[in-house]
C-alpha cells in the first residue's frame, strides 16, 4: 500500500508518496483546491493511505479523501509541533515527514466530526463573535459617556428603551460630533443584538428538537 503525505494550502498542496518499505517514490505540487488534490490522488493504480496536518477546511478534505483512501489520518498540529521541534517550514518537507509518521503508525491524530457537527460549532462560534462586537459597541458608548464626566445607567438599564432614549434625547454632548457618534453605535448595537437574536433563536430551536428541556435551552443561551 502507498502512503500519501500531504502538506495542504488554499491554492496549492505538496504531496508526497511513499512505497510499502517507505521510499518516496514521488513528490510533486498539485495546483489548486480540495478537488484538485483529490482528482490527482485518484489517479493512482494502488491503494492508498494518506495523512494531512488538520487547519482550516480539513474536514471536508476529509470527507473527500475517506471514500477513496484505505485511512485518512489528520495529524494534531500542536503535537507535530513536539515531534519535530523545527520551526523551519518547508511545504515539500512537510509533506514528506507526514508520510514517514503515518508509515510508521505514528500520526497524532485528531477526531473528525461529521458535517453537521461541525456546522453547529461554527454557528456557536459565530454567536460568540456577535456578542464581542456587541460589548464592543456598548464599552465605546459608555467611554464617551465618561470622557464627558456623564455618569451612566447601571448595567443593562442603559440598552432598555429607556436607556437608549436618555442617551439620544436627554444628554447633552458635547457637541453635535458625539451625539451623532452615538447614535452610529446605537444603530450598530440595534443590529448586532438583533442577529445574535436570530442565532439564538435557530440554536433554541435546534435543542428543542433534541428533546433538551426548556430549562437547560435557556441555560445554554445563557453561555
């Protein structure tokens, strides 16, 4: 059986191929995307194993490549990084040193997890970055509240209805600059507060349909 390294980029993929005893038998640059990769690795006569360090888009390299190969391994980077102990990056070197650990059965592998898996981390991912830009938005509102000497509402008062009527009708700024900067965030946060309501919503949703008591669904938005 062959053993495939394979040093993956957006736009273009070392690979290299060693036989059953661990010589390279070939290393060559594939130009292009997952399906360039795939495509050339198709194209082999043997079977074949192959191993990759995991980054972004390895998994659906991986769904890819496992149809195909006898086993696809996804190396831990963080774990190659103790195994080699070189900071010198070479695509092709890379490459082959992949293929030498999964020769010998040594690959620091990381789970896999299927599609949908992954789709729903990365819609938890992106909640939490709403939630950044959204105290983002809300801390440079109290900054020019304080850079005016202007003592704010405690806590969430300050987002109720009341709260953001205070701020657009009844401070006085210190000129009209402030109060349209203001305004700008409020509209920003009013945005923001409303996508991350949205993603909420579909992640609620999603845990009902799990059978997730509503007690717990509320405790997991909370998070």
């Amino acid at each position: 059986m062959l053993t495939i390294g394979l040093d993956v980029h957006q736009s273009r993929t070392s690979v290299c191929v060693l036989d059953g005893r661990g010589n390279i038998v070939k290393q060559q640059e594939v130009i292009g995307g997952h399906e360039a990769v795939e495509a050339e690795l198709l194209k082999l006569s043997e079977p074949f194993q192959v191993c990759y360090e995991a980054s972004t888009g390895y998994g659906s390299l991986y769904e890819r490549l496992a149809p195909v190969a006898a086993k696809v391994a996804v190396a831990h980077p963080g774990r190659l990084g103790l195994i080699f102990k070189s900071k010198k990056k070479h695509n092709r070197a890379d490459a082959q040193k992949l293929a030498a650990l999964m020769h010998l059965n040594q690959v620091p592998e990381v789970h896999v997890p299927v599609q949908e898996v992954r789709s729903w981390r990365g819609l938890i991912e992106h909640r939490r970055s709403l939630v950044d830009r959204v105290v983002g938005v809300k801390n440079q509102v109290r900054a020019l509240l304080r850079a005016q000497g202007i003592k704010g509402m405690k806590g969430s008062k300050l987002w109720t209805k009341t709260g953001v009527k205070w701020l657009t009708e009844e401070v006085v700024w210190a000129s009209e600059v402030e109060k349209f900067r203001v305004e700008l965030l409020l509209e920003q946060w009013g945005e923001l507060a409303g996508k991350v309501e949205r993603v909420q919503l579909v992640q609620l949703m999603k845990l009902v349909q799990l059978g997730v008591s509503l007690s717990a669904c509320m405790r997991a938005m909370r998070l």
